[in-house]
C-alpha cells in the first residue's frame, strides 16, 4: 500500500525532523568518495594488474587522463540530475534510486580490481572503468539533490536555523574528507585493493541506509513536471546565463590545476623525501628502516634511509595521503579569511566577488608555481622535503576558498529565484570543463602529440593558468549582472573596478560555511532562506565584504 509522505516543512520554530539522518549521510557519503578519490591515481599507476596478475600500471599520462575524465562527468551530471530530480522523481526519490548505483559502483571496485579475488575471470581495467562510471553516475545525479533537499525541510519559521545546518554540513564535508584521505591510502598499502576500495563501499551503503530511515520524517517535495524547464529557461533566466558564462568560462582553468592535486601532485610527492626517523610514535603507525627499503612501492626509500640504522622507526607519509592537507586547511582558513583575510584587503581597495576570484586564480597559478620549483629539484635529481608541498597547498588553497566559495555565492546572487538551482549546477560545469581541459592535454601527450616531460608538463599549466587570470581582469570589468535577492534586484556592474557603492541595491544571501569544500554543498538557499529587504544606498552592491 503506497505512503503518503508529507510534502511540506513541519510548522516549528526548532530544527525541523529528519536533519540528523540527512547530516549522517553527508558524512558516511562524503568519506566514501573522497576514501576513494584518494587512492584512485596511485592504484592506476601502482597497483593495476591485468586479469593474469601481472602488471599493467598506467603512465602518469593515462592516469591523469582517467582521472580527469571521472570527474568531468561526475561534475557534468549535477545539471541533469537536478532536472530530473525537479520534473520527474522528486528529491527523495532521486537521491534513494542513485545512491544505490553509486553503491554499487564501489563495490565492482571492490570486487573486480583483485584477479585473485575473480579468480582471473574479470580484466581489472574494465572493472575500473564500469566502477568508476557508476560511481559518477551516482554521485552527480545526487550531488545537486541533497543539499537542495535539507532547504525543502525548512519553513517561515525556522529558517534562521538553516545557516546552523549548512555549518554542520561545512564540518561533515571536511571531515570525511580529512579522515578518509588520511586513512584510505594506509588500507591499501596494507590490505590492497579490494579492502581499500571496500570500505568507502561500505561508508557509502551506511550513508544510503541512513538517508532512507529518514523517509517518514522529511518533507517531500513533488517534482514539478514540465513547469520545470518553462520556469528555468525563461528569456530572463537564459539572459542571466548568458551573463554568468563570462564568468564561468575562465573559471575552468583553476579547476584544471586544483584538481589535479588528486593525480600530478600525488605523483609528484612520491618522488620527494618523505620519511622521518622518530622514536615517540607507536609502532602500527610507523615502520622500520629496513622494511621500507625492502618495499618496492617505498619510492625512494632506500636512497633516503641508505645511512639510517635499519632497526630505527621510521613515520613515511604516503603520496595519497598529502590530499588531505587542502580539507585540513580549509577549516583553518574559512574563519581566517573571514575575520582577518577580508577585512583587510577590504580596507585597501573594495573587494568584490569577481576580484576575489581574481585574486583567487593568481593565487593558483602561485600555488602550481611552487609545485614546478618542486619538480625543477626532481628532475635535478633531488628528493625535495614533502613540506614543500605543503607550501604549495596553502597557497593553492588559499586560492580555492576565494574562487570556490564566492563563485557559488556570486552565481546564487545573479540567479533568478526559478533558476538558483539550474544556475549553482551550471557552476559545477566548470569544474566539468576543467577536468575536460586535464583529459585533453594528457591525451594529447599519451599521443605523443605533446612532448611535456617533467617541469615542462607544470611551466604549460602555470602559463595557462597566469594567461587565464590576465584576461579574466578586463572581462570582469564588462561584467554587468542583475542582483535577484529580495523582491527585486537590479542591475550592478561589479567587475573589477567598476563596482559602484552609490545606487540602491538587495544584498546578496551569503552562501552557507558548507559550500566550502568543493563545490559540493550545491544549496538551493532559494527554497528556504527568507528574503532580506532591500539596504541603503550606501551599502556594497557586491556583498559583504568580509563573507568568503
């Protein structure tokens, strides 16, 4: 017998029912991802075997190529599963029937990636490949859904505690990021493949288990048919687009260098130093001399310990694993530059969305300059200290809280209220495009069309990135975009230096703490964040200034 589920917010001033098991799954969902993620470029390159058993390791090329192709589509499917989610299924529904693909795409990772474990049967390539597109399948129809669907919850009178939600889901994203990028290498290193990829199978099946014991206590929304794509494409939504797409097309590049801190980078810190001798930390966390000189995997190893007593115990910090300096990073920097960062550029110049995302790609071209100081050394024959790649992430990263986390509050703010979701899954299409940018150029080099070997592979990326941020400078200043936040909004030029505090303006919601890591919190604030009336004169057109 079917059951009728409520279909709008329960009528409280607290926390509306439901949130706790949506948190849950953000958690569980988020570490299975990123658990995965981390190890990805390393088994391609380490570990893959042909059906046999014998080797079959990918060139750095291939795998950067794989790599970029994964998340390109996973970030390309937000679009149409928030359209599907909207017209035909409903949120719930949507999330239910894809998280169950995203499932089982984890686990033909698990199942297949081990000839041992198939009995030869099964060529782990393609097992890879079929796992991986499940998994992109899955996590982009759903990653526009979920966030949109904590909104749905929220009514007229609570929905000052939205802001307190999206915090907690800020905290989750990072979190399961940090943890399972810290954790996820070491199971591989120890246990292989199919356990590495396992057990993100497993955190992702909690997360969906989690998700639908929920179900009696959440508001579901009807889908709204056809009235959908009348609503999202009207001549004034299409005008909106088109405005932001001059935004958005140089946006990509800074993807194409961020995310390759989950393929280049982690191959480039295996060839840097990255073991230190101590005495004080337990012996599971750490290892002896003598057996990291013994494991091939060890890149380095025996060059490094060479003089090093065999017995002593040495902490090696695993490639995969500098990944989750960025997360750990970004909690430390989201009230940094909030309360420090900001204000005081802010009281240099006016500091507007579009030059904070400016300033942001500088700082990514930057963060890839220190990287390719790092791979001069390399290639000189040196083992760089890993802290250099630290460095590198910092700034890098820097760089990510200015572009990411404004690009998802100045695309919400020059939305049109039909088009907040459309519009927030549009600006996952320029990480699309720069993963597309990734798979292109290393396709061309396993082609041997390019010849980009060692620093040059990072001088082709930084000059990309530099030209990028030179031309996005004269066309942020032709910017011109209607704010829609309140009953009514206006036009604003706010590039560059053209942004002008003198005319009447609505000031634009302030996305949540949540979208900080990655792009991932897609909110559709639009369905339960109150409008705020419109301020005086005086007041930024662009926003608060000190609102990342």
């Amino acid at each position: 017998m079917a059951t009728q589920y409520r279909e709008t917010p329960v009528d409280t001033d607290k926390m509306p029912p439901g949130i706790g098991f949506i948190v849950g799954n953000e958690v569980a969902e988020r570490f299975s991802y990123y658990g995965m993620r981390a190890i990805l470029y390393t088994f391609m390159t380490k570990w893959l075997t042909d059906a046999a058993g014998a080797d079959a390791h990918m060139t750095d090329a291939q795998a950067t190529e794989a790599v970029g192709y994964f998340s390109s589509l996973l970030y390309f499917l937000p679009l149409v599963g928030g359209l599907v989610a909207d017209a035909l299924l409903g949120k719930y529904l949507t999330i239910m029937l894809l998280s169950v693909i995203y499932c089982l795409g984890h686990f033909v990772l698990a199942l297949t990636l081990n000839p041992e474990f198939t009995g030869g049967l099964i060529e782990p390539k393609y097992g890879l490949f079929v796992g991986l597109g499940l998994i992109a399948v899955g996590g982009g129809f759903i990653k526009s859904c979920v966030s949109a669907h904590v909104g749905d919850q929220f009514g007229a009178r609570n929905s000052g505690l939205l802001g307190r939600v999206y915090g907690w889901f800020y905290f989750s994203i990072n979190l399961g990021s940090t943890v399972s990028t810290l954790l996820t290498p070491k199971l591989l290193d120890w246990y292989g493949p199919d356990v590495a990829f396992g057990v993100p199978g497993v955190l992702m099946l909690i997360a969906t288990i989690a998700f639908w014991l929920g179900r009696y206590r959440y508001a579901h929304v009807p889908p709204k048919g056809t009235e959908t794509f009348r609503e999202a494409f009207s001549p004034e939504g299409r005008k909106a687009l088109a405005n932001l797409a001059l935004v958005y097309v140089f946006i990509g590049m800074f993807w194409a260098l961020f995310d390759q801190t989950a393929s280049r980078w982690v191959g480039q810190a295996e060839q840097m130093d990255r073991y230190y001798v101590v005495e004080w930390m337990p012996d599971w966390a750490t290892d002896s001399a003598a057996d990291l000189i013994a494991d091939e995997k060890a890149v380095g190893a025996a060059e490094i310990l060479a003089n090093v007593d065999p017995d002593a115990r040495v902490f090696a910090v695993l490639e995969s694993q500098m990944q989750a300096v960025n997360p750990a990073l970004v909690m430390l920097y989201i009230p940094l530059f909030g309360f420090t960062v900001y204000p005081l550029l802010n009281s240099l110049f006016k500091l507007t969305y579009l030059r904070k995302m400016g300033i942001g790609m500088f700082l990514a071209a930057g963060g890839w300059a220190v990287s390719l100081y790092i791979q001069t050394r390399i290639d000189a024959g040196e083992r760089p200290d890993i802290m250099w790649q630290v460095l590198a992430y910092a700034i890098l990263t820097a760089g990510e809280i200015m572009v990411s986390i404004t690009g998802l509050e100045f695309s919400y703010a020059h939305a049109p209220k039909a088009m907040k979701s459309i519009i927030l899954a549009c600006w996952l299409l320029t990480v699309s495009i720069g993963n597309l940018y990734i798979a292109g150029v290393n396709r061309l080099i396993s082609m041997e069309v390019l010849e980009l070997r060692g620093a040059d592979y990072y001088w082709f990326w930084l000059w990309a990135m530099l030209g990028t941020a030179a031309m996005f400078v004269p066309a942020a200043m032709l910017f011109r975009g209607k704010v829609y936040i309140g009953e009514d909004g206006g036009e604003e030029p706010v590039g560059f230096d053209r942004a002008t505090a003198g005319r009447a303006t609505a000031e634009p919601e302030p996305m949540s703490e949540g979208a900080a890591r990655d792009r991932d919190v897609v909110s559709d604030a639009d369905a339960a964040a109150p409008h705020r009336p419109r301020r005086d004169a005086s007041d930024d057109p662009d926003g608060p200034a000190s609102n990342g």
